[in-house]
C-alpha cells in the first residue's frame, strides 16, 4: 500500500524487546536481556509455546543477582523443548543526570528561587562583576569593610557613624554651590559651625560645647565648656586617659577668671611638658589643650 509522505513505521518507532529461551524441564529463572520497570509484572507478555501466560499464578518479576529487575521466576518449570518467549516493551524507571558545570542558565531558574540559605557565606565579586544595590541596603554585622570602593550617586547618607572609622579614604561631598562633584579648590563646607576652606581638609569633627559650668567638673575629650566663675573659683579636671589629637576647650564665660581663678588639674598627665596644674588667671581667656603624647602632655593651641 502506498503512502503519502513518511510510511507508519518511519513515524512510530517501538522500544520493545523481545528474549526467547527453551525449556529443559527443570528450569524456571530465565533473565531478560534489558531491564523492566520494578513492579511491572503487568507490563511484560510471556509466551510458552504461543499461549500466554497469566503473571503472579504462572511467573513472577523480580530482581536478578545483580539487582536488575529481569528475572522471569516460573512456578512450574516450562517442559523440555518448549520455546519461550518475552516481549518486554522497555518501560525503565526514568534516570536524570546530572546537568554539566555551568550547564544551567538563569533562564531555567523560577523568579526567587535562590533563597538565602542555598548561599555561601562569603560571595567573591573581585572578578569585575557589577552589583546593583536597593536604594535601602542592610547589613546584620556590627563590622563591614568596603576597601578601594566609591559610593556615587545624586543623593546619598551615611548614618551611624559613632563606632566607626574611615582610614586614609577620601570623601567627596557637594558644596553649597554645588551639586554632584567633589569640593571644588577653594570650596567651602562646615561642620558644627567650623568653615573649613581650601582642596586639603582634615576632618575631625566639632567641638560639643556643654552647658555653663559654675563648680567644678572632668573634662572630656571633644568638649567646649563655658566656665562661670563669678560666684567662686573651681577646678576643672583632666580627663585620666588621653590620646594624641584629643582636644578640650575652655571659655571665661562671665569675664572673672582675673578674679576667680580657673585652675586646670593636670590628672596625672603633663601640660605644656611640666609636672604642674595650669591656672587661667586672665580675663575673657580661651584656651584650648590638645594632648600631644606622655612627653609633653596637653598643650596649648595658639589660633
């Protein structure tokens, strides 16, 4: 018969198998060339001389010695001479291997698929690849490190600094004048009220001036502090550990230092390089100590 286009046997193709065997009449294990689906004792023919036979009450399926499911177990072994055979159509239990390196594409991965915990701890970016952020990023350590990194943008805020140290790193802010770049030469930003000019800057913070002091106090690091001493001279003590850059200023507040002294406890370290206390005995004095080292102690700073 003829066909137009492809014949049926170029369109369906079977995976059927089919083993023959001869009865000695004494066997009754005979193996299968191919493995069948476990279970499937339904899904194979068994043919002894052309008469089917009835699976589980004339054979049964089961795993051969090396655990395959082949074996054909009959349960009255096939005469001498008589031909036997299988048709097993080739049902196996499906085997997914395992894809290749870098065989997958984002493409095959559901949206939000990659959760959290599937991964590493530490993720390497240092081969150039290009992280964008949220405009609200979160951490959930006390410490983060960004080294050799710029943080750019039209509108960005740093908060929570109080613990935190910016070493040898450059930090460009705009200016009043300006909108996006860094501060021009010349160009002028303040802070705490200190106008700080010029293309060099070293940022240390203001000064946190406290409320006025009528008695005596420790000075703390940091500190501006408006003495009064109309009512009675006061001592104002150092504080008992310092370190190099530290910084404390002090203001006759009511003009009576020539009267009422302000006396400077030096506490245990050195002023102007000497063992002695330091009284401001002039009025409307401002002074300010700056600690240089345990040779020379708090000095003071001419403006």
């Amino acid at each position: 018969m003829a066909y137009i286009g492809k014949g049926p046997s170029d369109l369906i193709r079977g995976f059927g198998i089919k083993d023959t065997f001869t009865g000695d009449g004494s066997t009754t294990v005979f193996d299968l060339s191919e493995e069948t689906i476990e279970g499937g004792v339904n899904d194979i023919e068994v043919f002894v001389d052309n008469v089917r036979q009835e699976p589980t009450s004339s054979y049964t399926l089961g795993q051969d010695g090396s655990g395959d499911v082949k074996r054909i177990t009959f349960l009255v072994a096939p005469a001498s001479g008589q031909s036997i055979y299988v048709l097993n159509p080739g049902l196996n239990e499906v085997s997914i291997p395992t894809p290749a390196d870098n065989s997958i594409s984002s493409g095959k991965l559901q949206n939000n698929s990659v959760t959290a915990a599937k991964l590493a701890t530490t993720l390497d970016f240092s081969s150039g690849y290009t992280i964008t952020l949220p405009s609200t990023f979160v951490t959930t350590t006390d410490t983060q490190t960004l080294t050799n990194k710029s943080i750019s943008g039209s509108s960005n805020t740093i908060t929570n600094l109080g613990n935190s140290a910016l070493t040898n790193s450059i930090i460009k802010f705009a200016d009043e004048s300006s909108t996006v770049t860094s501060i021009p030469l010349g160009g002028t930003l303040k802070f705490n009220g200190a106008t700080l000019s010029g293309d060099t800057l070293e940022i240390t913070g203001g000064t946190s001036w406290q409320a006025v002091k009528t008695s005596g106090f420790t000075a703390v690091a940091g500190e501006g502090y408006f003495c009064n001493t109309s009512s009675a001279a006061f001592t104002a003590t150092l504080p008992v550990s310092a370190t190099q850059g530290d910084t404390i200023k002090f203001i006759d507040y009511a003009a009576t230092f020539d009267t009422n002294n302000l006396t400077i406890d030096r506490n245990g370290h050195k002023i102007q390089g000497l063992t002695e206390n330091l009284t401001v005995n002039t009025e409307r004095a401002g002074l300010t100590l700056v600690y240089a080292d345990a040779t020379q102690g708090w000095l003071l700073e001419t403006n």
